[in-house]
C-alpha cells in the first residue's frame, strides 16, 4: 500500500479538504479526512481528459504522444484515428491501439465514420460499414467516430445510417461533426443519435446545439481556437462541455495541454469546480472510460498540482503508477516500426504552370484564417491579376495538392493570408485524406518542397533561395517513430524558418497549410481533384471564364 497526504479535491460535492489517499494495487483503497485545507501542502484531483485529439496531428505515435501529456496532467484521450484510417484503413487504427497498449496511458480509440471523408478526393483506404462494425466489436474501441458526412446525414444516405445503427447496437456514443450547421438541419442531424460537436465556432451556434442536448466541445488546438468564443457558456452549461485540442503540433503539446485551459476557464472567473468537471467529469461518463475520479474503490488515476491559481502539475498518476514528476515524464520510449502508403513520383515547376485563356472574368482565391479552419472565398479581376506584381502585392499564391498513392497531375489553385515573401513549404499531413498539400511563392520553390516530402515517404519541409529542410515523417507520412521531444526540437527550428526566413505571419502555418485540404469545412478548399466549394458541397472553377 502507498500512502498520500495533501489537500484532496472532491469534485462531486464541491470540497477541499486535508487527507490521505491510500493506494493498493493500482485501485484506491481509502481515503481518509484529516483536517481542514492546507494551501502549502499541494493538491490532489482527477486527471484530465482530452475529449476529442487526432493523435496523428501531434506527429508522434501513441505512446510517444502519452509520454509528453501525463507532464500536463492528462492521463487519457479521446482518440479518433481518423487520420491514419484514411491512410492505412483499419490496419493503421490497430496500429494506434496497439502501439497505445504499451504505455500507462488511458486511450480511448473511435471507429472513423468517414474513410474517406468525401467522394471529392483521393484517400488510401476506405472503412466500409462491415469494417465499422468490426472495429466496434473491440474493446479498445469506445465510439463512432465525428459523422463529418452530415450531408450523408440528412439525405439518409443508407452506409451513413448503417453506421449509426452500428454504433447504437453496440451501445457507444456517436461523435458529431457540424460546422455551422443550425436550425432545423442540425436538428435532423442530432435526432439521428449523434451526440457531440467540436465545431462550433460562434457562442451563437453553440448555444443553439446546447440548447437541443447537444455536448459541445471546447476546442484549443494549434490551428482551430475556439476558447474564447465558446468559454462564456460553461458557467450555465456546465454539465454539456469538455475541453479538447482536436489537432495540436509537438511543440504546443511540449508547452501544454488541457491544463492550460483549465487555467485560463478558472482565471477568467469560471468555477473551479466546473472546470474540473470539465476538463475531467464530463468525459469520462460521457464515453464510459475506464478512469478513475479520485473516489474509494476506482483506479488510481490522479494528480498533484502546486495551488489553485498556477496549476503546475507536480505529480501524475495512472493505475497508482507515478508517470510524471515536477515536469519530468516516466514514461519510458517505446521502438516503433513504420508502416506506410505512399506512391508519388518526383514533380518538376513545370507541372504546376497554369494555363489563362485569353478571354476569362477572373479567378477564385482562398482566404486562409489564422486560428481557424473556416476559409473565405475571394474573387481577383483579370484586370487585378494582370497588374504587375499581382501576387507579392497582394499575398496571392499557389496552393498546389498532389496525389500521393498514385501518379496524376497536381491540383492547383490560388491562396491568400500567409503572407511568404520567399520560398515554399509542403506537406504529407493534409487533412482529411493526406496528400502533400504545398504553398510558395514560385514554382520552383514549391516543386523542390514538394519532392522532399516525396523523397522522405512523407513530412514537413520548407524551401528558400539558399536553404531547404525536412522533418521526416515516416509512420503513414503523419507520424515519427522518434522521441516526441525531438520531434517537439525539430518541429520548432523548421517552423521558426517558415516565419523567420519565409515570412509567413501565421501563428501555426503548417498546421493551416494542413487544412487546406479538408472539404467539409466551409468554405474554399482543395483537393488532389480541384478547387472545392464546401458551400455547394461539388467542384468549382479555379479560372473563371
């Protein structure tokens, strides 16, 4: 038996109290009152939950991503995989759980709904709904992943519904995926069973979700940030939120994690109780995860921190192991070997010319968002695009997607917002389906960007007059097999050089290099198949003639 002594936290009946935790086999046996608080004496709670993480965004593996969460107090996950399912299809989803199995860690993996996400681009696999059901026959597997098909939705598309009945017949909850979606639409898409929405990015559209059962997520990652937006709700709608990253890059994740909006909920005013419940409570009922919350009889998943303004995590435990220590992890490596999809050949500048008809209106142009994955559509004039130095005055550059599973001409368009005055940067992690997704200022740039990602089987890169770089990404050209702080170092010296060197004024500018792609959220975007309008919901012109 171990013993803990401190100020202990009861999040069910708002106490702080002076006691001891006594811990056998991994379960807590006692916990004992022996006072009132001692503010000297540090705090012990339950560990927090990501509610919502692709943990393929972090460009670690499982185990490598838990390695660097339990320093922030995070002690488990709910993981959807869609990422790698796209790639790899269902032997990519075992991949996460079993490479997740090896460490103290409570994941909690989804079945991907949508492999692929839409029938406009080009993916690795596809997960049918036998294989759905396959997957939620598992154990490890705890939910239907985000239903980002909401159009499959509510057309009653019969392998969406399929899927959905899958979920209901084993009993596990079904994620949501509704951007901007309101009113009698979202309605019908919510009576269908599905439970959950990350997408929020308005309190007005929250609100109105919260208002129909809906549990609305929180999210701060490195590309989307909706905290500030959304976080004035948690006061009266408490018991319906949780806090999530969705997709958060190494170096973010090294600086921290849940913790961090815990922090900022309670700062700003919100109780400390509800934060916690949050962060923490919520979660883990909601999905049914084997985690404990600091009561008699349940494992011993639990946390020490400092005091109640700083939030400093001293301690993390998981089954009564200590994992991590006054910023320090426990968590030991673990050798991962790769597994991958990836066909593409070399590009030249080129195949990335585009052609102008001698008599057209104009051309289509992405506005890109800095903190969110929402786009605007613009539109340039043919008297605009041929004015001398069209595009450096105005920020409008190539954004090229290339297929990566087989040989086909690139997709190309034009980008507006990040703000490069040199070179190029590139991409294997391209949201939904993960082609290599590039953006530059010249073709040659963007070509010598996109062949190393080609090169290394998948990564990051980027490319100036006098120097390129690639971190390489070998597992399912999302992920590194190597140690997450390394990558963390790695990630920030080439992210520094796309600000530094190539100007970019983007807080995260590959991870909004990486939504680009992604055609279910409004509301222009590209795929290795054309410039997508996601209003339409079909293909539109790039040159409008």
């Amino acid at each position: 038996m171990k013993k803990y002594s401190g100020n202990i936290i009861n999040i069910f009946d708002n106490t702080i109290f002076y006691g001891e935790i006594t811990v056998f086999e991994g379960r807590i046996f006692n916990i004992e009152k022996l006072g009132p608080e001692k503010a000297e004496d540090g705090y012990y709670l339950p560990g927090f939950i990501d509610a919502h993480v692709h943990i393929e965004s972090s460009m670690l593996v499982p185990s490598q991503f838990a390695k660097m969460a339990v320093v922030h107090g995070t002690i488990g996950t709910v993981s959807d995989p869609h990422e790698i399912a796209n790639v790899l299809g269902v032997k990519g989803v075992n991949f996460m759980i079993e490479n997740g199995k090896k460490v103290p860690f409570k994941f909690c993996f989804g079945a991907p709904s949508c492999v692929p996400a839409t029938d406009f681009e080009s993916a690795g696999a596809v997960i049918d709904a036998e294989e759905i059901e396959f997957l939620l026959e598992k154990p490890e597997i705890g939910y239907l992943a985000e239903m980002m098909n909401f159009p499959g939705v509510l057309s009653e598309n019969e392998e969406v519904l399929t899927k959905i009945s899958l979920a209901k017949k084993y009993n596990k909850p079904i994620d949501g995926h509704a951007p901007a979606l309101r009113g009698d639409a979202a309605k019908k898409y919510f009576s269908y069973g599905i439970s959950t929405d990350h997408e929020c990015f308005t309190l007005e559209e929250a609100e109105e979700k919260l208002k129909m059962g809906v549990k609305i997520l929180i999210r701060e990652g490195s590309a989307a940030k909706n905290f500030d937006a959304l976080i004035p709700l948690a006061d009266n709608y408490s018991t319906q939120m949780m806090f999530c990253s969705d997709d958060k890059h190494p170096d973010d994740l090294e600086a921290g994690h849940i913790n961090l909006l815990i922090k900022r909920a309670v700062s700003g005013g919100l109780d400390l109780f509800k934060a916690l419940r949050i962060a923490s409570l919520n979660p883990i009922r909601h999905y049914d995860l084997p985690v404990g919350l600091l009561r008699e009889g349940e494992p011993a998943d639990f946390i020490k921190i400092n005091n109640l303004r700083e939030f400093e995590i001293l301690e993390t435990y998981i089954d009564g192991r200590l994992v991590a220590e006054k910023g320090n992890s426990l968590i030991e490596d673990i050798a991962v070997n790769p597994i991958n999809n990836f066909s593409a050949r070399r590009i030249s500048s080129a195949d990335l010319k585009i052609k102008f008809p001698a008599e057209y209106k104009g051309i289509n142009v992405i506005k890109v968002n800095d903190g969110q994955l929402v786009t605007d559509k613009l539109f340039y004039t043919k008297a605009e695009i041929e004015a001398e130095h069209f595009s450096e005055d105005n920020d409008v550059l190539k954004l090229v997607v290339l297929n990566r599973y087989k040989e086909t001409p690139p997709a190309i368009t034009f980008i507006k917002g990040f703000g490069l005055d040199d070179g190029a940067l590139a991409s294997s992690v391209a949201h939904d389906s993960h082609n290599i997704i590039a953006v530059g200022v010249d073709d040659e740039s963007i070509a010598d960007a996109i062949n190393m990602i080609i090169r290394e089987k998948g990564g990051i890169s980027a490319v100036s007059d006098l120097k390129m770089g690639v971190l390489p990404l070998p597992v399912a050209g999302l992920m590194s097999n190597k140690n997450g702080y390394e990558i963390s170092r790695d990630y920030t010296q080439i992210d520094n050089f796309v600000k530094n060197k190539l100007g970019s004024k983007l807080k995260s500018p590959f991870m909004s290099l990486s939504f680009m792609a992604l055609l279910v959220i409004p509301s222009l975007k590209l795929s290795d198949k054309g410039l997508f309008d996601c209003d339409t919901f079909g293909f539109t012109d790039v040159v409008v003639k």
